[in-house]
C-alpha cells in the first residue's frame, strides 16, 4: 500500500492532535511476523518521533518545575479558581470568599476537612473556628506547627447553613484540590471526617470501617495535567468539629494521628498532651 503526501501529513496531524491532548508517550511495536506494510512503518517512525518529543519535553519539564517554587504553583491554581467563582451553586448561595487552603507549600503532612465554616468564610482561612482551635491542639500534640502542614477542604466555598456539600459541589473542587496534593507532595493526607474520606477514597463506608489503616492514594489526573504521577498514604480520623461534639472519640482519634506519626518517624507519646 502506497500513501500519498495528503495521507501522510493527515496522520501527521492527527499525531500531533494526540500529542496536543496529552495523550502519549506512544510506542513501536516489535516483533512483527512479516514486513509491515508502508502504514505501519509510517505510524511506527512518527511513534517513535513523537515519543522522543514527549521524553525531551517530560526531562525539561521536569526541570522547570523542580526550579519553580510550591507557593508560586499553588497561586496558579488559586489565580485559575478566581476570587469570584461560580463554577458550582455554592457560589450562588451566600458565601463571601473562597478558601483556598494554608500553610506549607512542601509539607509532608497535609490534613483535608469538608468544607469552610461561618469564621473561615470570613477570614479566607481553613480551619479558624472552635474546630480550627483543636485542629491546631492535635497538630501540636504531634510535635508541629500549624504553618508546618498544609490545611484545604474538600469545597472551597462555605455551604449555607454548615450543611454537607453536595456531590456535584464537591466534583467540581475537586480537580483543583488534586492540583494542590501534586504540587505540595505530602507523604501523608489525613482525611478528616467522612465527608472527607469518602470523597478523596470514592467510597460510602463507615468510619468504623475507614479507620485504623493506611490507603495509596493517587490524585486523580485529566488529559490536560502534565506533571508525573504522585501517590502518598492517606489516612482517616474524625473531624475536629464532631470531636468537640462528643469529646470520647478523641482517644480513637490520637490513636490515628500515632499512626501517621510512626509512618513520619516522628515522636509517638503515648498520651496526648491536654487539649488535644
């Protein structure tokens, strides 16, 4: 079979539409039975082409952002969320600003709530209420700071009423939060609460059942992201806010929070400091 000029440059363009995509590396098979046929080696000489693109590309990309700083990565992500969004209904429904997530762009410990209260949608800051205050007591019983892990939700925006967001809500925040957990890389992510859990692991267990073990958790990616694959361990514990609620789930909880210091290297008391 014989391609002409017009056939040949369609499949040019059609690899590069591929490439334009994300979708590659793409590679030549070996072990043909009998010669290939002319499209074939065509497909196997522009294969080969583009995967050598794509490997020059990967190495200076990979270059690019290890000399880019975290912090200027997150407010890329901030900047593409804007301050006025209205991706989703919560936008519409009463909330005065985005919050968009704090602390150390390169933490090794990053926890993730469900979504703002009354106080953080005023300040613009996770976890700053009655709930931030223990949130802040257990990170401290873990030998941290506050400013040395990293803080986000699922949503970024305040549901009405501190109610659950909903699933369309939290589908459409997540792709941004997935942006966050590759650049920041934390070795871990606790999950804090079901609302939490469920999403991040896509499951409806109880917490019971979510408890007590560690997850690989990969942030989900789109054709459109270009950094490398990441995965971290993930764990789950309560929320700060239904431990105030009902104070004896706090020994469970620092049982989850041991856990996660053990795999950190960090020091295991056996007993939480008071207030934690």
């Amino acid at each position: 079979m014989t391609l002409d000029p017009n056939t040949k440059s369609a499949l040019r363009e059609r690899l590069n539409f591929y490439r334009e995509l994300g979708i590659g590396p793409l590679y030549r098979r070996q072990g043909y039975s009998s010669s290939p046929c002319d499209l074939q080696e065509v497909l196997s000489r522009e294969a080969a082409e583009i995967e050598a693109a794509l490997e020059a590309a990967d190495q200076s990309s990979s270059v690019a952002t290890a000399g880019e700083d975290s912090a200027a990565l997150l407010q890329v992500i901030a900047d593409d969320i804007g301050p006025d969004c209205q991706r989703c209904n919560l936008g519409k429904l009463g909330r005065k600003q985005i919050v968009f997530g704090t602390g150390d762009p390169h933490a090794e410990l990053m926890f993730i709530g469900e979504g703002p209260g009354a106080d953080e949608d005023a300040q613009g800051l996770p976890f700053v209420g009655r709930a931030g205050q223990l949130l802040n007591n257990m990170i401290a019983a873990m030998g941290l700071k506050r400013e040395q892990v990293y803080i986000a939700n699922i949503v970024k925006c305040r549901p009405p009423g501190n109610r659950t967001p909903e699933r369309d809500e939290c589908e459409t925040c997540s792709p941004f939060l997935m942006r966050q957990i590759r650049v920041i890389r934390p070795k871990v992510i606790v999950a804090l609460g079901a609302t939490a859990a469920k999403n991040l692991l896509s499951v409806n267990d109880s917490m019971n059942s979510l408890r007590g073990r560690f997850y690989d958790f990969c942030p989900p990616r789109n054709l459109m992201d270009t950094d490398q694959l990441f995965e971290c361990k993930l764990a789950v514990t309560y929320h700060p806010a239904f431990l105030l609620r009902d104070p004896r789930q706090k020994k469970e909880a620092w049982k989850d929070l041991q856990m996660v210091m053990r795999y950190l290297d960090l020091p295991t008391p056996q007993r939480a400091p008071e207030g934690a």
